[in-house]
C-alpha cells in the first residue's frame, strides 16, 4: 500500500516543454522545475478504530535532477515503521529511481520494496510511445518478470502530468482529470487521476509554516494547494471511491510541502524539514531553444 506514495512523490516534478496532447489549452509557456534534495518527515496524521493502525513514523528523502536536454532524474527513499494496536512494528523501506524524458515519450523506472529488511517486491522495465495508426504506450517489463504490456496513448508519465498540473494552475483550472503511470503496482497498473486546484499563494503572501532549513529560498515562489484523488482505471468501476487521496501544497519550481496521504481508514502526513537546491542541468542554446 504504501508503494502508491511514489505516485505522487512525487508527482514527481521536471520539466515538460509544452503540453501533452489530450491536455486541455494551456500556456505555451514551459514550466521550469529546480533541481532538489527535499526530506520529509512522515508521521500518522489519524486512523479510524479499524484500521488496525496506531502509530506511523518514518522519513522519506526526494531528489530530482537532470535538464531539458538530457532528461530527469528522480529518487526515493520512503522508510516508515508502522506500529498495529497489538503493538507489533512493521518495517517497510521503499527505493524508487525513474528517468523521462523532458518531451514525455520515454520513462525508465526502478523499484524495490523491503519489509523488515526482507525483499518484497521489485518492479523494472521501460515505457514508451509507439507511433502509427493506432499509438499506444508499450511497456517492457524486466522485473518482476519479463513481460511486454500495452497501455492506453493518453498516459501521462509523472513529470509529464507535474508540469501539465503547474500550467494548468497558472490558468485558473481548477480541476484536471488524467491517465497516470509511474511504473508501480508491478509495473502492469494505471490510475485514473482527478487533481482539484486551488486559488494561487502569490510569492511571498504565505511563508511555509513552520519553516524549515531552506524554506526563505521559496519566498519568491508562486504555490497552489492540491489535491490528487487516484482511482482504480476502467469503466466498470465509475463512481468508485479512490483507492485513496493525496494533498500538499505545490510550488511552481516543484517542490512540494504539507503533504498528507489518506488511504481512507488512516493517513499519512508528511513535513518538509530539509530542502537543497541542487545544480541545475544545463543545456546549449539551440538545443535549449529547440523546445
């Protein structure tokens, strides 16, 4: 369960220089993420009396890098110990390392899941648009067995749904709904996404509270709060419920604070307590000019 979290972690933030097609008119204008090391600290937010679930504590580490050029790098560490009402702890360490492509084509992912420093589960493989009559995005799995999966053309590939998100923020929109694929679930799964947007933090009007090491460096940042409902994809399972919700506060660089997971019968919250501004990719002029 807690292997959704990369969904969002998320929603994973790079650089998409113009709009995927399917996305409704956005600013032509592209969205320029900052390469950054973000630690979160997690804790239980609240659990419902059968949830089974009394205590949750853990840290999760985020690193994005790369360039426009070159593509973007994302890393994750997600570790929490969970404590039942019996009192007995479980351990689960979460590894996730991805690549895409700044035009949203082509993402290579890895993960790896321990629980109580055994292996878990391990997903790997590649994704990539076809071209034709008929374009799909194919997916060649090598882990956790090797196995060839064809997926709806209207995918969004994280980054690619990160900066579609900001540019529609930037427009007044309000809610989004999106095919999204990050890899996860075995590599084999999708989700149908709904994000609501909120009315815009204008640069300097809501300092992140409580501040944290490198958070005077988001003064200058515009911000909107959103929030991610992640449904089970198909048309037999409308009116679903999500499989589960989540929400933060999203700046237009793309970090990402106040973040919360509500998998309905608890939540996770997640408090930003470091944030390192990496170095920024660089790309040559005409490449950079060709985007």
């Amino acid at each position: 369960m807690i292997n959704r979290f990369e969904v969002s972690a998320w929603s994973a933030m790079a650089v998409v220089c113009g709009v995927f097609a399917g996305a409704p008119a956005l600013a032509a204008e592209p969205v320029h993420f900052a390469p950054h090391r973000a630690v979160y600290e997690l804790s239980l937010n609240a659990s419902t009396a059968g949830s089974g679930v009394s205590g949750i504590s853990g840290r999760m580490v985020y690193e994005l890098t790369g360039s426009a050029c070159d593509g973007y790098t994302q890393k994750m560490r997600f570790v929490t110990e969970m404590t039942n009402q019996e009192g007995t702890n479980t351990l689960s360490d979460l590894r996730n390392s991805s690549w895409e492509d700044a035009s949203g084509k082509k993402l290579k992912f890895s993960s790896t899941q321990y629980q109580n420093d055994q292996l878990a589960d391990a997903s790997q493989g590649d994704a990539a648009r076809s071209k034709g009559p008929t374009p799909v995005v194919g997916v060649d799995l090598v882990k956790p067995a090797k196995k060839r999966v064809s997926l709806p053309n209207d995918i969004y590939f994280p980054m690619q749904h990160a900066s579609t998100l900001v540019q529609a923020a930037k427009n007044g929109v309000k809610l989004f709904t999106a095919n999204l694929y990050d890899g996860s679930e075995k590599g084999e799964k999708y989700y149908l996404t709904s994000t609501a947007i909120g009315n815009e933090y204008k640069p300097g009007s809501k300092p992140p509270a409580p501040a944290f090491s490198g958070s005077d460096k988001l003064a200058g940042v515009a911000s909107w709060p959103m929030s991610i409902s992640y449904f089970d994809a198909g048309k037999d399972k409308e009116d679903q419920v999500p499989a589960y919700e989540l929400s933060f506060r999203y700046f237009e660089n793309g970090v990402t604070s106040d973040l919360k997971i509500d998998y309905g019968e608890f939540s996770i919250k997640g408090q930003l307590k470091e944030l390192t501004f990496l170095d920024p990719g660089k790309c040559p002029a005409t490449e950079a000019t060709a985007h």
